[in-house]
C-alpha cells in the first residue's frame, strides 16, 4: 500500500485529499505546516508527497527541495487554489513531479497520484536491491589488502625487467 504525505494548512483540503486518497487504498498521513512535513519524512517514509504551495514555515518550494534531497524515491505534487499564484517553472527545477489546483477534484487527484506512487514504488525496489554503498576506509582497507597480496609479485616482476634492461 502506497503512503502519501498531504502537507496543507486547510483543514478543508486535509479532509477532502485524505477521504479521496483512503477510498482508493491509500494510506494517508496529514500535516499542517512545512517544518512538521519535514520532520515526519524519515517516520512515514512516502511515496508522494502533496504540498500546498503556500505552506506556513517551510514553503511548498523549499519543501519540495528537501523532500528531493533526502526522499530520493518520493514524488512530489504541489497544489494550490484556483486563484493562488504558483510557480511551475521553479517547481519543475526543483524536481517536482506534478500540479494540482484545488479545491480537489476526486478523478483528477487519482490521475495524478497513481502514477507516481507506482513510480515511487518501483524506485524503491531497486533502490531496495542495488548493492550497499561502500564507505570509503572500507575501499581504502580494500586496496591496501589487494596491494599487500601483490606488491612481492610486482616487485619480482619489475626487479626481472629492470635487470633484463640493464645486461642489455
């Protein structure tokens, strides 16, 4: 089951995102204000996040900034009113994914969020899959083994042309 963040200080659009996304199978986290948005990333760990532009405390651009810096495979959606500036431009710069005005529209909202939650789903997986990253003294400790197994051979292989070179 996908989890979607609404991040939205309207109580209005809180309740209308949150019913339209649990009747579709979503499970659905509300929050009020940028900063909290920010603070439950990690615990709820989305697949799409929808910021209101307007977002009291952290903004819905410089959320989106943060969610595409530590959430990697989260998608992000911003929305606003009908009549509330928005800048897409900005936006899009930023990573983020989709548009929405509200107040929502049930099908257009599902339009939106189904794609990009099983987009979100499938980065997750390979994410999920991919090897571990090294840590780089786990490198260094690495070469300074595969050195220390070599470096007798290399030396008697060097030592050999360099003598060979030299009776020339």
């Amino acid at each position: 089951m996908s989890v979607i963040l609404l991040a939205d200080d309207s109580p209005h659009a809180q309740r209308m995102g949150d019913c339209i996304l649990r009747e579709e199978g979503y499970q659905v986290v509300c929050v009020a204000d940028g900063e909290t948005a920010a603070l439950r990333l990690a615990e709820v760990d989305p697949d799409v996040v929808i910021i209101d532009a307007h977002l009291p405390g952290l903004n819905g651009l410089e959320l989106c900034r943060y969610i595409k810096t530590s959430c990697r495979h989260a998608r992000v959606i911003l929305a606003a009113g009908t009549q509330e500036r928005m800048d897409e431009t900005a936006a899009r710069s930023l990573g983020c994914d989709a548009f929405l005005r509200k107040p929502f529209e049930a099908s257009l909202l599902i339009e939106t969020v189904a794609p990009l939650a099983r987009k979100a789903s499938l980065a997750r997986k390979a994410a999920s899959q991919a090897p571990p990253a090294l840590r780089p003294e786990e490198v260094q400790a690495a070469v300074a083994h595969a050195l220390q197994e070599e470096l007798p051979r290399m030396i008697e292989e060097i030592t050999k042309k360099v003598l060979l070179a030299l009776a020339r």
